[in-house]
C-alpha cells in the first residue's frame, strides 16, 4: 500500500511496470509480420484496438499514481503551504478525478485479461466511498443524483477544506464528511487487489506454454503479492532484488 510516511514506490506503480515490461518484451520482437495482428495474436487479444487500449490504461495507472503520491506528500495545500483555495480547490478535483481515471483503467484491465468476476470486481470499486465524494466535487456537484435517482445538488463546505475531512451539505440540509487520506487508502487496498490478480491472469495468459520467461514474470510479480498480503519486502533501488521476511499469523 502507498504509505503516506515513507514515500517509496506504490505497489500498483510495480505491478504496473511489471504489465509494462512484458508487454515491451512481446512488442518489440515484431518485425517483419504486421504489428497490430501479430501483437493480437501474441497478447491473446481479441479485438484489434486492444493494444491501444493497453497502451493508454498503462500511462493512466502511471500518471495517476504520480497524482497520488504527490498528494500524500503536499496534501491539500500544496508544497508551498500556503492558505490558498484556488490551489486547494483544483488539488481537490485532480486527486478525485484521478481516483476515477486510475478505476476506469482497472476495469479495462480486466475487460481486456477476461478476469473472472468482473462485474463482482465492478460493483466493489463503484461501492468505495471515494467514488461519492468525486462524483459530489469533481464531476457533478450541481446535477449529484441520490441514491434514489433525485436530483440533489451539493455544495463544498470551503471551511472545512483542509488535509484530512472534507465536509459537504445537500439541498435537503444533510452533511456529510469524507476522510479524503483514508478512503484512498481504503481504495489502493482493492485497486491493489484487482491489478496484482488480473496482472497474474495476464502473465498466465501471454505466457501459457510456461518456460524460463513465465517464471521470470511471475518470479516478478510474487514479491507484490508477499507484500500485499502482509510480508515485509524490502526494495532495492533499482526494485530487482528484494528481501522478504514472511510475517507468519
């Protein structure tokens, strides 16, 4: 998980290199054949712009996590912490919208490796409260549809924008607070989930014949999943080797 005390790289920035690699390693192999059928083949894609949509989903998981990592190391305020609501403001709406960019870019990931259970995965993402709160301040605060499909508009308590709770009220005089750091913890935990399993999926896939190369990536992918699930891995800096202490229950 992204640690908001000790900034070192996301698991999902590793898992997502780890996507990057091998899919460079497929690609640049091609030669002579035409490139989108032959990397359709190689890929185990099904539709001929699926490479593309692998290409943008891997940039938007990157860029996003810059986005978060930045935030859990300014804040709200921003590096120069100076009281400004214009910067808060606009922090505010980049760091939810990238929450949705990087969940659409999850979906799609699973879409395109066919994981199972997609649409249990679907409704576990859409369910975080973090999808609310950007849904209210980042996209559609004056047309904010309740849960019983009511158009209810919302407004930002200015006051309470700060580092940590967000405060907003409805036209029906409700109030509402949103921890901003925790449910984006609360988010990376399933963001997590879902990219380290469909990433194992695509390894599986890409690779079904086995080989020295399955292992390599999967060999890649193991000390996340050691990490994920509680173990402590330490990271060298080039991220190759790793310790892992296993942390047994």
């Amino acid at each position: 998980m992204l640690n908001a005390e000790r900034m070192e790289k996301s698991l999902i920035y590793r898992t997502e290199q780890i996507i990057r690699e091998l899919a460079n390693d497929i690609a640049f192999k091609i030669q002579d054949k035409p490139f989108r059928e032959e990397i359709l083949k190689r890929l185990k894609f099904s539709k001929i712009d699926d490479w593309n949509v692998l290409c943008s989903l891997m940039d938007v998981l990157g860029d996003t996590e810059s986005a978060k990592e930045n935030f859990f190391r300014y804040n709200l305020s921003g590096p120069t912490k100076i009281l400004d609501y214009g910067e808060q403001y606009l922090r505010l709406y980049g760091i939810t919208n990238a929450i949705y960019l990087q969940k659409s870019a999850l979906l799609s990931f699973i879409e395109l490796v066919k994981l199972t259970n997609k649409k249990s995965w679907t409704n576990k993402i859409d369910s975080l409260k973090i999808l609310e709160l950007r849904h209210i301040v980042g996209a559609h605060t004056i047309d904010f549809m309740d849960s019983s499909g009511t158009r209810n508009s919302h407004q930002l308590q200015r006051g309470s924008l700060n580092d940590r709770i967000i405060q907003t009220s409805d036209s029906k005089g409700n109030f509402k607070e949103f921890n901003l750091k925790d449910l984006i913890l609360e988010f990376n935990e399933l963001a997590e989930e879902i990219l380290i399993q469909a990433t194992e999926k695509f390894i599986n896939t890409v690779l079904k014949n086995g080989g020295e190369k399955k292992e390599k990536y999967l060999n890649k992918l193991e000390p996340i999943k050691c990490s994920k699930k509680g173990d402590l891995v330490i990271w060298s800096e080039n991220g190759e080797d790793q310790f892992i202490i296993t942390i047994s229950n």
